[in-house]
C-alpha cells in the first residue's frame, strides 16, 4: 500500500563509529561463516537464509490495500468495506505459510530466537522500500505482567526492537498497555476474537499527534492490530501503521 508521505524511511545516517561496528560485524560474519537458519547447510545470504531457502518463502504481493489480505487482484476486501479498521495501513511482506510459520512459531513457542532477526530483516527492508514518513515511535504488541512471566520473552518486541535499531527509530514498550488477561487469540474464531479484546488496551504516554508503528510477527483476522489502533487513535495519535512479518490467508 502506498503512503503519501515524505520524506520516506531511510537508513540510519552512517557516522565513523557506526560504519566501523558495521565492518566489525562483517569481518566477524565472515570469519565464523553463519549458516542458513532454515537447510543449516548452505551459507547465509540475506535476513539468515540461503539463497537456496530465500526461494522457499512466499510473498504477500496481492492484497487487500488497506488490510493486505491475500487477493487475487490489488483492491479493497469486503471486510474492509464493510468494517473500515482503525488502523492507517499494514506493511506485511510474506505470507503465513511454510516456512515461514515454522520459523515464527519457532520463535514464538521454542525460543528460537534467531527467527526474530529474520522477521525484522524482512520488516525493515519493506519498509525502506515503502514512501512513506518516519513514524515517532515502534511499539511492540503489549503483553500483560503475568503472561510475560509465563512465556518469559514478548516476541513482538524482541522482533520491534532489531527493526528500531537497524532503521534507527525510538521504540517503546510502555506506551501502550495490556490491562488484563485474556484467552489466546490463536483458540478462539474470529468473531469471538474482537470481542475478546475489546477495552483490553490503554495508552500510558501522551501520543497526540504522533504516528506510531505497531510491531507483531504475524496478522491474522487483525483484531489486536484493530483494537490498539482504536485506543492510540482514541488518545490523540495521528497516524497508526501495522508493520508484521507475514499475514495469514
């Protein structure tokens, strides 16, 4: 989806300090010959994967305009129509299928931690290839206390803060909040997903006039994304983007 902002997201501006930690990390690159995450065979070539394997992944490239669901042709999907979301746009590059479910998964529910830095690699060079204006903050999809406790990590924020580094934009974790416990978004149907949500988010921050990137690894009926884009909205936010590694179908 085209954004009609300028200027558009670019690189951190190179300094001395920056350009030698960069060649710093090369070298190191080099000399221990990473793998690709996925065969284990193969060298890495671009965000943790093989040539080879970077052929494996399928791109979301027909799509709803406003939600990117997967289409046959570019446009907007009746949902959309009829249920205009909260939300500004969604920058979404692959599609929920193998193996990129089995590397967001692993991620997510086995702490394989190195999927994260495929995730943002992918966000973020989507995002510099997208025209659009450098949003103020990256906040990542909040989890309560008592379920950070339990998984131990947010995926969400782990994935939002290599994409803040390497595209050199603030983020947050405590902008926005999770005020209680809910049931996974992943056991229940669609319908009982917005209901499940509703009133659960609450903004912290002063974000008027802001435009503010949610971060998660997957968008799936877009639910969460709807509701915090309701509540940042609600509170003043100007602009808000769902930027996700893939969308499912």
């Amino acid at each position: 989806m085209a954004f009609p902002f300028q200027p558009a997201i670019t690189a951190p501006r190179q300094t001395r300090v920056r350009a030698l930690r960069r060649l710093a990390v090369r070298l190191w690159d080099q000399a221990l010959q990473p793998l690709c995450l996925n065969c284990r065979i193969d060298p890495e070539f671009n965000h943790g994967l093989c040539e080879k394997c970077l052929q494996l992944i399928s791109f979301n490239t027909t799509c709803c305009d406003i939600c990117a669901r997967p289409l046959t042709q570019n446009l907007i999907c009746g949902q959309c129509q009829k249920n205009p979301p909260s939300f500004d746009g969604v920058l979404t590059p692959l599609l929920y299928l193998d193996p990129v479910n089995r590397f967001l998964c692993g991620l997510k529910y086995r702490e394989q931690f190195s999927f994260a830095r495929f995730a943002a690699g992918v966000i973020a060079s989507h995002a510099l290839k997208t025209p659009q204006k450098t949003p103020d903050m990256i906040c990542p999809v909040p989890m309560t206390s008592k379920a950070l406790r339990k998984r131990g990590f947010n995926q969400s924020a782990f994935i939002g803060q290599l994409i803040a580094w390497q595209l050199g934009i603030p983020m947050s974790g405590k902008w926005i909040f999770k005020t209680r416990d809910t049931p996974h978004q992943s056991d229940l149907k669609a319908p009982e997903r917005q209901n499940n949500l509703k009133g659960v988010f609450d903004c912290k921050c002063q974000v008027r006039g802001k435009h503010i990137v949610i971060v998660d690894d997957v968008l799936t009926t877009g639910a969460t994304a709807n509701e915090l884009s309701k509540t940042l909205k609600k509170n003043g936010a100007s602009r808000v983007d769902i930027w996700t590694c893939a969308r499912t179908a």
